[in-house]
C-alpha cells in the first residue's frame, strides 16, 4: 500500500467472469493525480472511438482519489467515469455517502469493468477479495429492495451498496447508480450501462487504512481545513441544504420555471428549503467524513403523496419536479424524488423530460392520443408522479419519456426544438445560464459533459464577487464582478473557475469546499498541503493545477475524438431572448461566441475546433491525445 | 446537579396543566438508590388502594437511576411504573434505546405524570425546560407517523419519543409506550394509561452532562466492566439476539407452543434467530451505550407480508406471533411485530390474546359467529396479521380480545379457564416454566406485576448451573443444579436472584448485563464500584442489595394494600400437569407451595398472606408501609 492511495487497480471483465488486481505506476498516476484525472487517460486509451456506451465493449471506471476515505473534510466523494448513452460523450458522475471510502479501504483505487455478463451479477469487493456473484434474484427490485436483500446475504450491515434499479434494467438513458441507498451517481445514464452489461450491483466493504507519509503534518493541515471552514461563506449548504437555494433564487428571479419558460415562480415559498425542513424533514444525512451535512432526510406521513424517510429531495430535484412542472405541492416533488431514489432515476432529466412533455402538451406537440388520455397540464403532481412511475418501467408515453429531451424532440421536430432545454443531450440542471454572471452560460456549453453545473465546478461561484477560491495567485481577473459582461476576460476567467474545481475532481474530493478565499475554504494551496503530507510527495498548487488542466484537456480529447467540436459547444435558442418576467426580467445572455474565443485561446485550444492543439498537448505530455489529421 | 444524578424531579399535572421541579432529598434517594426502588416509594405514598388506574388520579412515573446515560455499558435503559389497568397490580415496564439518557441529560432523574388533560397533549422536556403542548394533530397518528411529525416540528432530529399509537388511545388494556420508534415500555398496560390521559408523548432531549464524583476510579470500574464482559458467557445475545433463543429453546422442548398447550414447535427451524439473521436482518441495533446490540432491524422485502425497516421482532414476539399461534411463517411474524410497534402494542400480550382465541375457537367457545365469519384457526398468518390490526383498533372480534386473557377468560366461562395462560391477569411470556430448574414457576407466581419472567431478574439464570452472577458470597445455595426440585432451598434461592436482579432495576441497568460470574458479568460487587466512584458515596454491594430488598418489599407492600396475597400467587391449571411432548415430555411443576413457604419465609414474610411483616418493614426502615390491620 502506497501513502494516500491504496496503488492498485482492479479490472473485472464481466463476458469471461474473470478480475485481475493490476499494480498502479506510481509516477503515471501522479501525473494525473488519480481519480477523474487518471480514469480520463484510462478511457482516452482504452476506449476507442465510435463504441457504442451500451455495448460489452464499453468500459465503466468507479475512481477514488487521494482525499478520498481520508480525514480530509471533502473526501467522501466517488466518481464513475465512462460514455453516456444519453450523449455520446465523456460523463462522469459524482456521487457522495460511504461507497467511495470503503472501496478504498477494501484496496482499490479504481475499478474497471468491462464486457457483458450472460446473466444477471452483482462485484462484491471486499478487503481485496473480489467475488462476481449471481443476481437474478436482485433483478427486478428497486434500490432500497436489493440493498436490504444484499446486507442480508452477505451478512454485513456494514456494505456499501451502488446499484441501479428497474429504470438502469430497462434501459432508461437517464438511469442513475445509487450508492448507500440515496446517494446517485446522477447524470449521464450510468444505470443504463449497468443493466446493458447484466450488472446490478457493485458491493464493497474494506477494514484497511490509508497510509498518512507525514502524519504531524497531515494532522495540522486538516486542522488549519476545519479552522478555516468555520469561516465558510455558503453558510445555507450547512444548515438549509442545497434546498435553501429555492428561494434565493426566486427572490433573484433566477429560478427555473416551466421547463425554463420563466425564470419566477409565483408559488417557491410553498417548496422552499425552509418548508421541507419544518415540515418533512427527518434529520440533515452527511457524506463520509462531512461535516456540513448537506444531505437531507425527509419523508410524507400521509396522504396520497405519503412516502417514507428517504434522501432527499435537494434543491436540483425541488426545481425539476416544482417550478419546471409548474407544481407548487411540496409533498408531490418529495415522492417523485422517492421513486427516483428507489427506481434509479436522475432526477434531473426526469424532471426536465415531464417539464419537457408538459410543454409539448400545451404547445399541442403531444395530445391525449399519445399519452392514453393523460392531460400533461402544467401543475399537476399527480400526473407528475406516475409519469415517473411509468419511466421508470417504459410504459405508454414513458416510452418515449424516457429517451431523455434531444431525442424527444428530433422525434417531434422542428417546432419542438424550442422547448428542447438541453447541450449535447444532457438536460440543464435548474441554474439559469442569464444570470448575473452569464459565465453559467459558457460553462453549460463548453462541459465535457453537456449541460452541467458542476463539473468541474459551479461557474456562478464567480457570483459570489469577493470569493476568489485561492485563485488570485494565479492570475484571475478579478474582482470578477468588475469583468464586463460583453468582455472576452469572462472566457478567459472560466479557465481558472474550471481548472480550480478539476483539482477537487482528481483529488475525489467535494466541490462544494472548494468555494470561499484563504481562511475560508480549502484552496488549492491548502489542497497541495493535505496531498503532500498525506503522500509523502512535494506537491504544489501549480502541480495540482498542472494534473487538472490534463485531465480537463483529455475529457475533451475523448469527446473530439467521437466527433464533437466548436459547433457542439452551444446553447438551447430559448436563451438567446431576453428572460421574460420576475425580479430579473430583461436580462439576455452575452454573445457566446466571443466568451469562446477568449476561453480557447486561454486554454491553448484551436480556436475553430475549440480542441486542444498539438502543441499544447506535447506540452502538458500528453501526447499519446493528438489525432493524425 | 448532583454526582451521578441530575437530583431533580419534574412533577406534570395535566389536569391543571401546570408542572413544577422539585429538589430530591439525597438521604432519602439513597435509601432507595434511584429509580424503580424511588418510584416504589413515590406510588405508595402518593397512590392510596383502589384508584382506577385509567383515572386521572392515577400517576406515571417514569424513572432513570444512577447508571442511567453514563459510560456504563448496561446504562441505557429507563422504567415506567405505574398501576397497570389489565392487572391492578404495581407495574414497572422497562425500555431501552436513547430515551432515558436523554432525560437524565435534559436534567431530570423523575417524572412523575398527574391528572387528565381536557385535550390532547404531548410534554416536551428539553435542557430543564418544560412544555406542556397541544397534540390534537398527533391524535390518531401511528407511532412512526408520531414521531417524525415531532421531529419536524420541534426541528431537532436528535429528540427521543415516546409515544402511544392507535392501541393506546383506543384504550386497548396491553397497549405499550414505544420510544425511539422500536423500543417498547411494553407489558401492563402503559399505552391505555397514556390515552386515558389524553397524554399522546413524552419527548426528552438534553445536552447536560452527568457530574462523575471520582472520575478517574469510575473510569478503571467501567475498564473493569468491559474486561469482564468479554468473557460474557451468554454468546448468543450479542450475536443473534434474543431470537437465538427459538433454536435453543426448541431444542431442549421447551418453546411455548399453541397457547402453551405443548412445548415443541416441529417447524422451529423455519423461524429462527439464524434465518432471521441471513433472510430478513437488515443491521443489529444497540440501546444507548450498550455494545451487546441484542436489538435487531428487520425488513420483509415483498410479498403479502412487506414491511418496512423496523425493530425487533426479539426472541419473544417470535415465539408469540409464531409457535403460540401455530405459524411458521417468519414474514407474518415481522409483519405482526410491526404493527405492534406503530400501533403501540405489547407483542406478548398480543400474541398470547390471539393464542387463546386460537384454542377458544379449536374447542368451539368461539365460534364464527363471534369472530364475523373469520376462522381462527392455528398457523394461520394471514388471520393473526389482521387480527394485531383490529385489536388496535377493537374492531369487531378484536374488542373482546383487546381486553386480554383473563377478562376474556371470565367472559366465557369456566371451559375457558384452562386456555387463559396469565399470572394476576398478565399473559405469560414465552418461557415454560416446568422447565429444568423449576424455579421460573415461583417467579412467575410471585413477580408483583404477574406473569413476569424479567423483573426483577430472568430466574432460569438458575439454568446456567455455573453463573453465580457474583452471589456466591451472599450465602445463595450453591451450585443452584444440587438443589433438588423438591427441596424448600429453591425457595430460599430465589430470594437471591431476586434481589440480584432488583440491583438493576434501582440502579437503571439492563438486566441483560448482570448474567455470569465474577469476571464474566457486572456482579453487585463491581456495580458498587461504579456507583461509588460516580457519586461519591462509599456503597457496598450489601447497601445495594438492602436498597433492592427495600424496593422488592415496597412494590409487595403497594399489591398488598390493593388486596392481593399468598392466594393470587399462583399459575394456570395448565401447569399442573406434565409437559405432553417433545424432548422435555414428562416434566412436571414441583410443588409450588414448598417452595411458596420457603421463599416468604426468607424473605422475612408472613407465610399466610405471603406479604411482608411489620417486623420486616421496620428493619428496612419502611414503617410508613406497614397497614394497619
């Protein structure tokens, strides 16, 4: 076992039942750093172009990082990293709980998977010991069902379960992994590669440690971590949740309304933070090792929404099944979160597909033929909830729900393209890209991902003005409120707000400490302090940020490589107009394209590709990336 | 506050809706040495003879004691004393989970429940606060539904609950108090005292700390304690939990089966403690402090029996809803321990009262016509599950069952009376008392809340043979296997493993800790220790077991002045003959006269009435109960 990491990478290939533990390069890895950051070069070499993401062939890789299982405050996170169905791109899905931590104690860092069971299987990984056991009977249960029925056959409450439930089985290209029984690896539809390989479950339990190089000193700086976070600015995250979001949004008439119609919901004060936790909530749930708690616990006692305590709803999930479907019934969107936990489903895409749906409802786009005489109506929860219900099993209209937005609406065409709220596939989480900042915007376009918020980090952090994250040093413009909407500096800003939040990717650390100055979060310097102490390696901030502009540089790597370019790098048109009503009426989005070409050239991409050139790929060693032209 | 005790009592007046704090008298709580044995006194000198226990003159004590909330292990319990409304009996029922611990923390040792209040209410308890609050829309919730509503609008998740469901306000007479959502103040009766209250909850927290009178000789006794506990001989509890019992028991042909009308269950190996572990057992759950985590979290996945995570059932709510009642299905059985739970039922009386119906209706005293055309056959699970609904609601059949075994039994006449398995009106629990020792005979014919096998002490601890539960120099004749059945010395003994056991009950211990020999268990000798250090008196395990006897003396002195004597210590007619089959056919009930007259006689009682002397009374300085006669 190294410092800091376990050094060894497990490889299951489910077509022949056969895993081998491989040994870790010391040096690759560091040049990379872990995590996010080495399962990029993993599937940019292993992954060939043109794979189909539901083929045997394609490769899933559940990574850990340094921080990981560590006493380190935001080391609870895993990411799974492989080709989204729903796009066709690089994904990686973060999730949150035990799952990461225990993977790590039971001796692995990464896991690979590759190939096609015959039958259903479930990876049991426990204390290096690997086991591909049958699961037909786990198929067909939902996430709380085969979780109970695995602690039971295993006879360990102790396991950490990701599984996918019947929405990953029947291929909804939405489908989540959730992890300790509420936790998903969201976005993307990693629950549908899982059921395309006939894989229901990974298990893992461990009791081994994490080797600490320099123990004192690994002491002191996660001290100086928790000192500095009583400091921290988001003081919401702590107490409120996410959740607390709802109404600061809508106070700034920022908060997604009917599939991104409006920007203003008359009725937020129904649904906000503050009602869920006087009303619904049971307790606040953290993440291994968390202090801030932002997970919440909730449930119904009665009525026709009753639902019983479960994780959740966070603020994404409040949006997507309030605001963007119109429904101001708190208790609906807490059972449509609950079935999206137990079913397996992103919250997000399915919230946005029915907001989608609703929209085509009223636009007269799909009629009561194709939905068996369901009115899809703006507010109705109980449509709501059994849509979800029904996408969940691809049932009737869900069928069609459940390929996601883009599909939707090539399908309808045209006149539908209006409502389709979503980048290179990918539904827009319920952040509105006008807002102040308008660095959202870009950040939407340019994801590896496509329409996400957070990966590698929530640009509408830039709103938060005297925050600077530990980056002036490096040479952010700032104070950022000072950059001129209509000035390219915002394109060239993104380059630091990305590369700062890529350090938490390749690190396995949370995102959410990553925002706030010196003395108030964990900056990068205060991340190559707990790094270095913890592996025995001298590593600085600039390394750090060295290892996440590879990482960054390959993800897009990865996607050029499968087709995508400058012209993928877009957005949905209803942003081009202006925002429509509410407290931030007026408001349009900058002109894109020069928010671009200031964001290239700062990474040293082409400018007319907007892919990384030769040159700055022999630069930053990576070489092995540059495609014959 | 006092070493080891928060040295308060809270006073609750429902009536007036009024409370006030009093100051305790240290000479005076060290005569009894806290909880059941203080509460004694409180009801006998507070609850004059023949108050209705359903009336508002009745009062509720609910009792912590030294060891309660501190670092010793067996200290996670609390006791409910009162006048129990099935038998009109003293009754104390013990609970475990977080709830005493928190009331000692929230400053209070006592609570002492007065008068009726005009409408529902709950009483919140926090950091030496008090409120007495409206709960009209708690009223005719279960207890989950209770306790997550208290949570939220309280709006702290680490609040303990204890709290009656539906049985309870229904008036059902073996309704429990069910705290920290599964553990139950379960036998009496509690529940229906509650409802006739109007009192829904008691609801405790506290951040107080217990003051430790000599900190570092408490913390070498606690070492001590853990040591020897590793040598705890019965293996079992910590492992599979009470339910490990079914197997052994069956095995030795003395599992209660079919309303005790045989002693070996053919299809035991369906239900149990094993194939609850691997089929059902989500995780082991401890009470405060406790590392045994007897306690089990079970769910039933799917099917007609699907029940959510809760739990239990423990050893005796098997052998009720399972054996008692001829089913061999483990899924109704948890199914019925959790409707017992939300409902607020006492799972032995529940069982046993479907039991009895079950031979009543097999002997044709009732019939369809009484049961509104239900067959009440024996193994039926589907019937069983239904009727534990109904009873919580006296639905239909289910108002003459809500009433238990004895009222039944004199409603239907004197065929009846073989069925009806009850000591002074309490249902027998599921341990046979012709079993080897013979011993748990007398228990169950003397123990002042009836047909008990756990207050004060679980007498077949005799069984053990070598366990001397730290008695050997209290003079107990020894080893208990010599004395032979017929001998008066098992009689004499008993008096040791009663007041061993009372030890618990004043000092706020589970019993479960008080099982083994020196090195192996808490003998008195090494409680002394520990509640020496803790609160600064110097206390010898003779001082302990003195403040026992005077405890063990008062609760007799309390069913005395109510009107019972020698005459009601007796057992069902069923007892009387020899076990029928299985391993253990031909085992007898010894004379229980002998034995009667040995133990009075020990204990210092009249040999008539089987009630103490004036003589006795005044040697344990207890005058004030002796009656005038």
């Amino acid at each position: 076992m190294w410092y800091g990491f376990a050094g060894k990478l497990l490889r299951v290939n489910l077509t022949s039942g056969e895993f081998k533990v491989e040994e870790l390069d010391k040096n690759e890895l560091r040049k990379y750093m872990g995590c996010v950051g080495y399962a990029a070069k993993l599937l940019y070499q292993e992954m060939p172009a043109g794979i189909d993401p539901l083929a045997p062939e394609a490769k899933v890789v559940l990574a850990t990082g340094a921080v990981t299982g560590t006493s380190c405050p935001s080391g609870g996170s895993y990411e799974v990293c492989y080709k989204s169905p729903l796009t066709g791109t690089w994904n990686q899905a973060r999730s949150g709980g035990a799952f990461g931590p225990k993977l790590k104690y039971a001796g692995f860092d990464f896991v690979v998977i590759e190939g096609k069971a015959k039958e259903p299987v479930y990876i049991y990984i426990h204390d290096g010991k690997v086991e591909i056991k049958a699961a037909k009977h786990l198929w067909g249960l939902n996430v709380e069902e085969t979780t109970d029925t695995l602690i039971r056959e295993l006879d360990d409450p102790e396991i950490s379960v990701a599984t996918i439930g019947q929405a990953g089985e029947n291929g909804v290209l939405y489908a989540a992994l959730i992890n300790d029984r509420g936790r998903a690896a969201g976005r993307g539809g990693i629950g549908a590669v899982f059921g395309s390989k006939n894989l229901k479950a990974v298990v893992v339990n461990g009791r081994g440690g994490i080797k600490v190089a320099r123990p004192k000193e690994f002491a002191a700086a996660i001290e100086k971590a928790e000192q500095w976070l009583k400091n921290y600015p988001l003081g919401s995250i702590p107490t409120l949740g996410t959740v607390g979001l709802v109404s600061l949004n809508n106070s700034l008439g920022i908060l997604p309304t009917k599939n991104f119609q409006e920007t203003y919901f008359e009725k937020a004060d129904q649904i906000s933070g503050e009602v869920l936790n006087r009303k619904y909530q049971i307790k606040r749930r953290a993440c291994y090792g968390c202090s801030f708690a932002c997970g919440r616990y909730t449930s119904v006692i009665s009525g026709k929404y009753a639902t019983p305590p479960m994780e959740g709803p966070e603020y994404e999930t409040v949006d997507m099944f309030g605001p963007i479907c119109g429904v101001d019934d708190l208790e609906a969107i807490i059972r449509a979160n609950y079935l999206c936990n137990v079913y397996g489903l992103d919250t997000v895409s399915t919230g946005m597909s029915i907001g989608f749906s609703m929209e085509c409802y009223e636009k007269g786009l799909l009629t009561e033929k194709d939905t068996e005489g369901m009115p899809l109506r703006w507010g109705d929860g109980e449509v709501m909830v059994k849509l979800v219900e029904k996408i969940a099993h691809r049932e009737g209209i869900c069928e069609f729900l459940a390929q996601g937005v883009k599909r939707m609406a090539e399908q309808l065409g045209p006149a539908a393209e209006e409502a389709a709220i979503h980048v290179k596939g990918l539904e827009l989480p319920a952040h509105e890209p006008r807002s102040e900042s308008k660095v959202l915007a870009l950040q939407y376009a340019v994801s590896p991902r496509g329409g996400c918020h957070m990966h590698p980090n929530w640009a509408s952090t830039w709103d938060f003005g005297q925050l600077d994250c530990g980056m002036k040093e490096f040479g952010m413009p700032w104070p950022p409120k000072e950059v001129q909407d209509e000035s390219p500096q915002k394109g060239i800003a993104y380059r630091y707000v990305a590369l700062q939040g890529e350090i938490s990717e390749i690190l396995g650390a949370c995102i959410f400490y990553s925002w706030g100055t010196e003395g108030s979060c964990i900056t990068p310097q205060l991340y190559a302090e707990i790094v270095s102490s913890l592996t025995g390696w001298d590593v600085t901030a600039e390394e750090l940020m060295l290892a996440a502009e590879r990482s960054w540089n390959l993800k897009r790597c990865f996607n050029a490589r499968e087709g995508f370019n400058r012209e993928h790098d877009k957005l949905p048109k209803r942003f081009t107009k202006a925002i429509p009503n509410g407290p931030a009426k007026g408001i349009k989005v900058v002109n894109l394209d020069v928010m671009l070409d200031a964001y290239y050239e700062a990474m040293g991409w082409d400018r007319a590709t907007g892919n990384p050139t030769p040159e700055k790929l022999k630069e930053l060693g990576l070489e092995f990336a540059i495609m014959a032209s």
